[in-house]
C-alpha cells in the first residue's frame, strides 16, 4: 500500500533543500499547503531587474497525491500580462497531468523558470521592434521634410506650362506700359478713345439737365456795349 504522506513529506523536504528562500509552507496539517516565488532567468548581463518576471504558485496537496492531481493556486505576478498568467496556468495543468503518478513540483517549478525566461525575451523584443518602428518612422518623415514633394514628368510639365502662362501675362503687361510711358495727355486722351466715349456719355447725360435764366438778359438792351468796347480800343 503506498504511503502517500511519506512521499508527500519527502518531497517537500527535497523542495527545501533546493529552495530555501523561494519556499514558504503555510500548513502541514491536516496536508502541506505552501508557495513556492519563481523568477525568470537572467539571459545575459544586460537584463535589469525591472524586465524580470515573478510568479508565486501556490500548491495545496490532497489525500492520494501523487496519483491525485494537487490543486494550485497563481496568487501574485509582475510583469506578466494577463494572456501570460493563462497560458502558465494551462502549463502547469498540462505538467500535472503528464506526471500523474508521480511528484510533480519541482517539474512544474523548472518548465516555469524556463517559460517566465521566454515571456521576458519575447517582451524585450516587442519592445524593441515598436522603438525600432517608432524610429524608422521618425527618420522617414525627417527625409521626407528635406526632399520636398517628388518631381514626375506629369508634376513637372503642369509646373511648366502654369510658369510660362505666368511669365507671358507679365510680359504682356511691360510691354503695355513702355507703351504707354511717356505720352502726352492729349496721346493718351486720342489713343484710349474710351476717354472720348466718357466725355460724349457726360454731355448727352447733361444736356437736357442745363436750363438758362433768361432774366439775366432782359436789360442787355440797355446796356452801350459799342461806346464801352471804343473806350477800350483807345
């Protein structure tokens, strides 16, 4: 008859002993409830402790482990996102039901180490591809500022037939008035005949407006308008 309470104190013994400060038995009695904090390892020399991953499980044994699965528990995290913390739960029941039969702890603790290791490189490198995107973007719109809007053959020759439109009209307008400098009031007044047109239009529009006080003449007869002019003449 196998004796399970001896296999399960060995085992935490063993725990221990490999363990020392990552353990913590909370309860011996009436069977082991204990947590076990797992780190991600280091790498290489660059990692900082602040893309380390950390997880505490928490295992509670039952009557007949190990040929019954124990229970488990993740209690704490960081630096693990949600979706991470699913999949390690879905890794530790895979482990446990590989290992039916058998002491299981230790495996689950090692396959996490190596799975925590993963998740922080996969991590570093997201990180690393978005600084890098975030970069490129940058350099290009930099470029993009000192080239200006690329020439094509169609941009070109738009360009161009809108300058020589352009240059004609002020040539035209020079031309115009090298004509006109110069000229006296009387050429200018013969040469536009729009003058001439503003004059007629101004005295057909006041010619029925001009109106004579006759009164003024009635006593012209009176006046010796021959004996003034022979005065002057002598």
């Amino acid at each position: 008859m196998t004796d399970f309470k001896e296999e399960q104190n060995n085992e935490i013994e063993a725990l221990e002993s490999i363990y020392p400060e990552e353990i913590e038995v909370l309860k011996t009695e009436p069977y082991h409830v204990f947590t076990i904090t797992i780190h991600s390892q280091e790498s290489d020399q660059s990692v900082e402790e602040a893309d380390e991953a950390t997880c505490v499980v928490q295992f509670t044994y039952v009557e007949k482990y190990p040929e019954e699965p124990l229970v488990f528990e993740v209690i704490e995290s960081e630096n693990l996102e949600d979706d991470q913390l699913e999949e390690i739960t879905s890794l530790i029941n895979e482990q446990i039901e590989e290992n039916l039969g058998m002491v299981v702890v230790f495996t689950v603790v090692s396959v996490l180490q190596e799975k925590l290791t993963v998740m922080v490189e996969d991590t570093k490198k997201r990180r690393q591809e978005e600084a890098d995107r975030k970069q490129r973007a940058l350099e290009e719109a930099e470029q993009k500022r000192f080239e200006g809007t690329k020439v094509t053959v169609e941009t070109f020759l738009a360009w161009k037939a809108k300058f020589d439109a352009e240059m004609a009209e002020l040539k035209k307008e020079k031309i115009q008035k090298e004509k006109t400098k110069g000229l006296t009031g009387k050429e200018m007044f013969l040469k536009d005949s729009s003058m001439i047109d503003s004059d007629l239009k101004l005295l057909e529009s006041e010619e029925d407006s001009v109106q004579v006080d006759e009164s003024l003449f009635q006593d012209m007869d009176d006046l010796d308008l021959e004996e003034d002019l022979e005065e002057a003449g002598d």
